[in-house]
C-alpha cells in the first residue's frame, strides 16, 4: 500500500475562502437593508394616521384611537357642536 501524504488541495481552499467572503457580504448587506428598515419605521411612526393599526411593543397590533396622539383635534368645515 502508498501512504497518501496529500490533503485536500488548493481547490478546497479556495471553495473555502470563497464562502467566507461570501458569508461576510451577505451578512454586510443584511445589516444595511436592517439599519434602512429601522429608520424607515422611525420615521414614520411621526406620518401614522389617526385610525391606522400599528404594532405594540409585544408584537401585537392595535388600533390608533384618533385624536389620541393630539393630531385632528380641530373642528373641521363640516363639523357641528354637540346640541
């Protein structure tokens, strides 16, 4: 019998390194479409509509009562006094 001195070889190597640095930018691009998606539900918490559902801080949604974050409080042109 030969005693077989050789190990996987370059070729492995190279596989190798090309998914290390595929993992690697994956994992970069993750993180910005993540930091793009936080910013984007920051800000528009302050353009959210009186009435809109919106997600509780337990992962449930809930309903917006209006006028509850002290938006469209004013009598509108169509509006009456209570009588």
């Amino acid at each position: 019998m030969t005693d077989f001195t050789g190990g996987p070889g370059f070729l492995a190597f190279v596989f190798t390194f090309a998914l290390a640095v595929a993992g690697v930018l994956l994992f970069r691009s993750l993180a910005k479409h993540l930091r793009k998606v936080r910013g984007a539900s920051s800000t528009s918490s302050d353009l959210r509509e009186p009435g809109a559902a919106q997600a509780g801080g337990d992962g449930t949604m809930r309903q917006v009562e209006p006028g509850a974050d002290g938006a469209g409080d004013e009598a509108g042109p169509g509006d009456q006094p209570a009588s």
